[in-house]
C-alpha cells in the first residue's frame, strides 16, 4: 500500500512539474515575497529617521529660539561708533583728572562762556561733512530724545552688566525707544548742538558704567567683561581716594572742635583768675594799712 501512494504521489509531482505555469509561479511568489519585504524593511527605516529628525529638530528650535544677541553681545568688541572709521576726526576728547593740563584743555567744552569737562568723545569727519552714526554694541534702545536743540537730539543704548552707550548730536534717527539694535546698524545721522558749536557736524559719543562717564578710547575693541574688569579698579581707587579725604576731612574737623573746646575752657577759667587775682591785691593791700 505504501509503495503504491509513493508511486501516485511521484507521479502527480511529475505531472506538476511539466505544468508550464509552475515556476513562473513559483518566481511570481518569490518576488513579491522579496519585495515585500524590503517595502516593510524601507519603511520601518523611514519611521527611524523620521523620530530622530524630530528630535533633533526639537533641538535644534530651543537652540534658535534663543535670542541671538545673549549670545553674540558677551563676545562682541565695541567699534567705534560710524561705518567708515578710517575718516573718524576726533574734535574733542575725555576729560580725564589724571591727564596732562594740555590734555585736559583740549577736553574742555566751552558754553555761555563756561568751561565745562567732556565727558565723551566727539567724531566728525574731514570736510564737516554728515555720516553715518551706528550702534558700537548690540543692545537695547532705552531713550529716543528728538528736538533738543542744546544736546542735539539724544539716542541712548543698553547693553549687559550696566554698560550703556550715548549719542548725543544726531539727526535723522533711525531707531525707536524699544528696539533692539545689532552692532553696527544704522541708527542716525550726525548733526550739530548748541553744547559744542566749535565741533560743527559731529557726535558726541559717551559709554556709561553704572551710571559713571568713562574713556570711550578705553572700552573700543573690547567686550563688556574686559570693559567691567578696566572699571573696577579705576572705581576703587577713587573709593579709596573718596575715603581718605573724608577721614582727613572728619579730623580736620575734630581738631577744631578740640582747639574751639579748649578756647572755650580757657576763656571760662579766665573770670575766676582774674577774681583770685583782685583778692590777692586786696589782701596785700590790708596787710600794708594795718603795719
């Protein structure tokens, strides 16, 4: 019985195999298998990167929601403040208390026949002509003061860590209180003032440390962390310079409260001197008439 099922089983195979259709069957199963499964393997790939690109995505958003500037502003170096430096003429300088008298004279402003200390720096350009006047750090603009005649219209800019920069004598502003400005952008033009009428066309720029005037000479080409360490010192060497004059000042004063005090004790024992005095006469006197 076995032997005849082999036999009928044998046969039909051979019967199948001379089927024409059989093996492109066969094939026809085989590839659509193969692709299947590359289709499968493809798009499961796909989902892969399509994760990792949204996480890395998400990345790289909070990396450009930043603002630009937190990052940029702590490694700027301030420039001078005009887009052609190489045509700056500096009219007037800082006053500085430490400079020679010459140094000093030319950083003297005169206004209504009064001298008065410049606590900036005044650019112009050959030829008195008009230029360009641009934000020397990236910042925010904090003050917008137009049609001041005596200052020539003001534009003051804040930065990090206290520093401020001031444009006095610009015309043609360019920049609104609130903006946020790059280093470098346009954000006037230079004008004249009544302050400084010898300087002609110019702008007098200030930097400003917590509210303290300092060398704008000394802050270009350097950040505002070079700029704060520059300070410091400066700062307390006149706290020290501040408080020995007080300490002076304050025994100065004590010595003529002492010197008053003791004129003062002086002149009350004078009566009583003076009383002991006459009573010694008196006496003397006694004496003489009863010899």
């Amino acid at each position: 019985m076995r032997e005849g099922e082999k036999n009928n089983t044998s046969q039909k195979m051979k019967k199948m195999l001379k089927n024409r259709w059989l093996f492109p069957a066969i094939y026809l199963m085989s590839a659509a298998i193969l692709i299947s499964g590359i289709i499968w393997y493809q798009m499961a790939g796909s989902e892969k990167e399509q994760v990792q690109g949204t996480q890395e995505g998400a990345v790289d958003e909070e990396l450009f929601d930043q603002p630009a500037e937190a990052v940029n502003s702590s490694v700027e170096q301030m420039a001078v403040p005009m887009q052609n430096e190489d045509e700056a003429v500096i009219k007037t300088t800082f006053y500085d208390e430490k400079a020679s008298e010459k140094q000093q004279e030319a950083a003297l402003v005169v206004y209504n026949n009064t001298y008065h200390p410049s606590t900036g720096i005044d650019y112009a350009v050959k030829g008195g002509k008009t230029f360009n006047v641009t934000a020397a750090l990236s910042g925010k603009v904090t003050k917008v003061q137009e049609n001041d005649a005596l200052l020539g219209n003001v534009i003051v800019i804040e930065h990090a860590n206290g520093l401020v920069t001031n444009y006095q004598s610009v015309k043609d502003i360019q920049v609104a209180e609130g903006d946020q400005v790059t280093q470098g952008e346009i954000i006037a033009k230079a004008g004249k003032s009544l302050l400084n009428e010898k300087a002609g066309v110019h702008l007098h720029f200030e930097v400003r440390k917590d509210n303290v005037a300092i060398n704008p000479i000394d802050c270009i080409d350097k950040t505002v962390a070079a700029i704060e360490k520059s300070v410091k010192p400066v700062q307390t060497e006149e706290s020290t310079d501040k408080a020995a004059e007080e300490e002076s000042t304050n025994q100065t004063e004590e010595s003529t409260d002492k010197a008053t005090e003791e004129s003062t004790e002086q002149t009350k024992e004078s009566p009583s001197d003076q009383e002991q005095n006459s009573s010694t006469i008196e006496s003397e006197l006694e004496e003489e008439g009863g010899h």
